[in-house]
DNA sequence: CGATTAATGGAACCGGAGACCCGTTATGAC
DNA sequence: GTCATAACGGGTCTCCGGTTCCATTAATCG
C-alpha cells in the first residue's frame, strides 16, 4: 500500500455512524453544554481516544453531525395551494420543534452553532439545503400567479419557520399547531402583499 | 442586631453590579460556553468565592444579569402609522442584533436559556416586558380602523422580530436594514389580511 | 460609638474532562 | 496470502473549573 492512502471502508464508516448516532442521543440527554466526548465514545462502544482524534472537539462533532443531518432529505409538499404547501412546512417544522428528541437536537445544534464557526457554517448549510426544497413550492405559486412577480422565494419559506423558532428559543411560547398555521397564513398574506418582493422599497 | 438580617446596602449592591457589568463583558467576548466564573470575579475585582455562592453556576448568573436587563425600558415609537412604528421597532432590533457587543451579548443568553430552566424563565421574562412595551402601537393602530378587530397585539410584534432572530441565530443571513423594513412591512400586510386575529382559523 | 454577624476574600483541596503514549487491529495494495 | 500502515483502543497524566475552610471586612442595630 502506498504512503498516505485513506481507509473510509467498512470499521471507519461504522465507527462514523455509531458516533453520529451516539452524539445525537447524548446531544438529547444532557445539551450541548453537557456533551461530553468520552460519553460519547462509550455509547458508541469506541474509544474514547478516537471520538478527540478524530472530531477533536464538541463542536466539531456536531459540525460533522449537522453535515450528516443534511443529507437526509425531507420532501415538499406539492397540493396546488400556496397556503396549503406552506401550511404543510410549517406543520412539519412545528412537529420536528415540539418532539422531545427533535426539539431538544435542534436546539442542541443551533447553540453549538452559536458557539463554534464550523458548527455555524455546518448549520447555515443545513437549512439552506432545507430552504431550497421548498422554495418551488413559492416559485411555482408565482408562476400560478399567486404571487407578485419578484417574489423572494426563500424568503417565504424563512417566514414560515421564523415565528416557530422565535417561540422555541426566545419567546417560550408554545410550538403547536395553532402557531404554525398562523405563521403559514401570515407568510402568505406577506407575499401577496409584496412584502418579498426584491426591490429595495424606497420607504 | 437581630438574627437573620438581610444587608443589601453598600458593599452588597455594588458588588452585584460590579460582578453583572463583568459578567457581560464575559459573555461579550468568549460566549455563554466560555463563561468562566473565576474570570468574572477577577474582572470584578471580586473574590471568586463570593461569586460562586451569590449565583452559584454559570447559569444562575446569566439568569440574574437577565431580570437586571429586564428592568431598564426602552420606550416605544409614536408615530400615528403603524408600518412607521413597527419598522421603528425592527431598526431598533435590528442594530441591537448587528451590534457587535450587543449581539454577542443576546447569543449569549440566548444560549443560556436553552441551557437552564431559570435562565430561560429570565429570558421570557425579559421579552414579554419589551412585548408589552410595543403592544400599544398595534392596539391603537386597531383603534384607528388599520387593523381587522381582535388583532392580537403581541403576536404582531413578536411577528416583527422573529425573522431576524432566525437570521441572527439560524440562517447566518445578513441582520441589516433592509431585513428590518422587510419584516416590519410583511408584518402589517399580515395583520391586516386578519392572519393574526385570535379566531383558530377553521380551514 | 461599639457589638454582632452578614458578607466577602484568600488559599488549599478535589474531581473529571481532555491530552498523550504506545501497543493492537484490520484495511487495502500487491 | 502477506505486508505496510492507517486507524483504533486502553491506560495514565495533567490541568483547570468548582468546592470547602477559615480569617477578614463592614453593614445594621442598640
């Protein structure tokens, strides 16, 4: 074997996925304040040495694991309505925030991301990939006609999500079901009204 | 004099400023994570024991410099047009948010809220206080006929705010004017379409 | 003003997270 | 199969955040 190869095969990879998965479930127990690389190791059945070696950090371990994260892809919803596609995103975001282990993992990585560089890029990352599935869901309601031409597609879909995480993290006002399809109808009612349309808005 | 006596005044008070003032400095310059109680001591020309008794963990500290913040108000916009006033609203977030101490400083608490249930219970505190400051421009603008009766007030603010939260902490994007006007404009388009009326919305 | 005792401050002590060393395992080239 | 070495794993050591102990300072009451 010649000098320098990389071995991602077989014990590597399997060392990688039960570390993830370990990460994410301590991650749920005890935050990222209390994520420690040694506990984790030991629930991934791996030594300790390897989890510092290889991620170093608990930050890098949730850069690595949010890279993971958003590989999984979540597909949009497509009913022909405007309010009800994005009715649809906002009722998946509130019950991934509401869910005891999705909620508490969520808020694990986004104070690892406020806490670290590459565990922000790793985030911002993560829900610019989300962002851009369901962005179609406005552009085609433009091309409908539903929409001012202009629109910021994106920036619908960040609407709809932005009042449920202000109420996870600042707030502490209740993720239900009432606050979702508010957030839904209000990001509607917006880009009707051109609120996202691009120009500049010269007051 | 009797047992069991409470001795706020003097040395008390100005050592509890004292050791707040240093406490955000702290959390300005390595983060809620870095936040090291010796280091906030010494900075407060403060023995470290007092500190550790007063507050007793990181947490307990953010929890306090919180209900401090929470007493110093900032008084709300009058302007007779409720886009004005809410969009004086985002502007005021918006350079808190941008601001690079200031920023720092609300990621930091931020973080400690998701990390301990009275620090959050500060934090929630702290802006249902600035919510009910705001809520009257919202109220009185219903007065006037802008808005569709039953508006709820405080979710129309809290409406202004959430997008730039979701950049500050989610999406990485931008926290700039140009986001504070959009959210304040979308905002209003949503609250006069009736997307924040109290009625739950029977689709 | 003087006594009482909250409240503070310095210093020694303790435990666990993280770094290091070196032997062991198993991957991939031949 | 076999060989070189990338990658893993257990044990040990170190450093620092947090606790405890006791002496010192100063806030309140008479």
């Amino acid at each position: 074997m010649t000098v320098g190869t990389i071995r991602p095969g077989g014990r590597t990879a399997r060392v990688r996925a039960a570390v993830l998965s370990a990460a994410a479930d301590a991650l749920v127990e005890h935050g990222f304040a209390g994520l420690d690389l040694a506990d984790v190791a030991s629930r991934a059945e791996v030594g300790k040495t390897t989890v510092y070696r290889r991620w170093g950090t608990t930050a890098g371990l949730v850069a690595d694991l949010l890279t993971d994260m958003a590989e999984q892809s979540s597909p949009r919803a497509e009913t022909g309505s405007l309010l009800e596609d994005l009715r649809a995103n906002a009722r998946l975001v509130q019950r991934t925030l509401a869910d005891p282990r999705q909620g508490a993992l969520f808020r694990a990585v986004i104070v690892a991301a406020t806490c670290d560089p590459r565990a922000a890029e790793a985030l911002h990352r993560f829900y610019a990939v989300r962002i851009a599935e369901w962005a179609p869901c406005v552009e085609e309601a433009a091309q409908r006609g539903e929409l001012p031409a202009g629109t910021d597609a994106a920036e619908v879909i960040r609407a709809v999500s932005a009042p449920l995480y202000y109420r996870l993290l600042i707030s502490g006002d209740p993720v239900d079901a009432a606050a979702a399809d508010c957030a839904a109808e209000a990001a509607v009612a917006a880009a009707q009204a051109g609120a996202y349309t691009a120009d500049s808005d010269p007051t």
